[in-house]
C-alpha cells in the first residue's frame, strides 16, 4: 500500500497582503472563524495514522482545532528568511529591491542570509522521503502554505522557479501518495463548507 500523506494548510493569521516571512502570530479571527467553518470536513483527517504540523502557532493551533493533535516536525519550519524574517515582501522590496529580485530569480541566492530557495524545497523533499512507509498508510500534516508548496515543487520533480506559480489557500488539501522518489499528486482542494477566499 503506498504511502498517503495529506497537507492541510495551516488557517489565516493576518491578511494576504500583511503576511511576512517567517510569520510566527497566531491565528487571527478570520482565522478561527474559517476553521470553525471547515472542521467538520477536515475531521476525518484526524484518523490517519501520523499527524504532524509546521512549529508555527497557526499551524500548531489549526491542527489542535480540527482534532489531530499535531507532533510538531522542525523539517517542515519555513524557508530561514534570515535578515528579512517578519518582513512583507514589500518592505524587504524596498529596503533590498536588487536582492529580492536577485532571491526571486535564482532559487540558490541566499541574500537576505538565510536558506535558498533550493536548500528548503530539498528540507521539505527530505521530510517527505523519509516518511515511515511500513509503520503507517496515511500521514496528515498541517503546514505553512510556502511549506505545501515546497513539498510539491519537490514531488513532482518540477524545476524550482514552479514555486512562485503555486498558490495554497487555507485550509486547503492536496495529498501526495507514493514512496521517497516517486509521489503522484492530487489536488484535494478546499473545503465545500467554505463560502468565501
């Protein structure tokens, strides 16, 4: 039986537009709220056999929320942003605007000091690879969205700009099944109770 493991993307703490890197506040209203919402859809998540989560508080606390009682992995912690942790892309833009354009374009430049886009796509893809395929079926993990979206960059063996053309909304699923080196993706969705983006 191959391998299924599920990420649920971890519930708002701030709007889109006011999210920063290595963002670590809690979950905002919205947030609780759109968890309430979904619950009853996300529930059955909580029977897999391993259920894991990033080590931010959103994370931790839409995964305690929908019932899974997380183990917190550090090996799905966000990209080290190093200098530019808690900033907007925004503000990093305009105090560092050749270095930002120079970390967008090639996923080895580490300007802002911290870890390269490759170097986190390959910590997520090691995460994944070194799941435990005989002690369990099915894995949940509820992580930051630029987490889910590293593990699929790295699942699908896709080049690493691909990053940048992934968008994971909260509380959505997309499951990946398979053994280290060969996953297969599928794209679960959000939650049909969710009335609003």
């Amino acid at each position: 039986m191959p391998l299924r493991v599920t990420f649920v993307a971890a519930a708002r703490g701030a709007p889109l537009l006011a999210e920063r890197f290595e963002d670590d506040r809690p979950l905002d209203q919205a947030g609780w709220d759109e968890v309430q919402r979904v619950a009853g859809d996300l529930l059955p998540l909580a029977a897999a056999e391993l259920r894991y989560c990033s080590p931010t508080p959103r994370s931790r606390a839409t995964g305690d929320a929908l019932g899974y009682a997380p183990l917190v992995q550090l090996a799905l912690r966000d990209c080290d942003m190093g200098r530019w942790r808690g900033l907007t892309l925004g503000e990093a833009m305009a105090r560092e605007p050749e270095a930002v354009d120079s970390w967008l374009a090639d996923p080895r430049a580490t300007p802002h000091g911290g870890e390269s886009l490759l170097a986190f796509i390959s910590r997520v893809g090691g995460w994944l690879d070194t799941r435990p395929v005989d002690d369990a079926g099915r894995i949940v993990a509820v992580a930051e969205p630029s987490v889910i979206r590293a593990a699929l960059v790295y699942a699908l063996k896709a080049p690493p700009s691909s990053y940048w053309n992934i968008d994971v909304r909260p509380l959505s699923t997309t499951t990946v099944s398979g053994r280290s080196g060969r996953w297969n993706l599928r794209f679960d969705g959000i939650p049909a109770q969710r009335s609003r983006t």
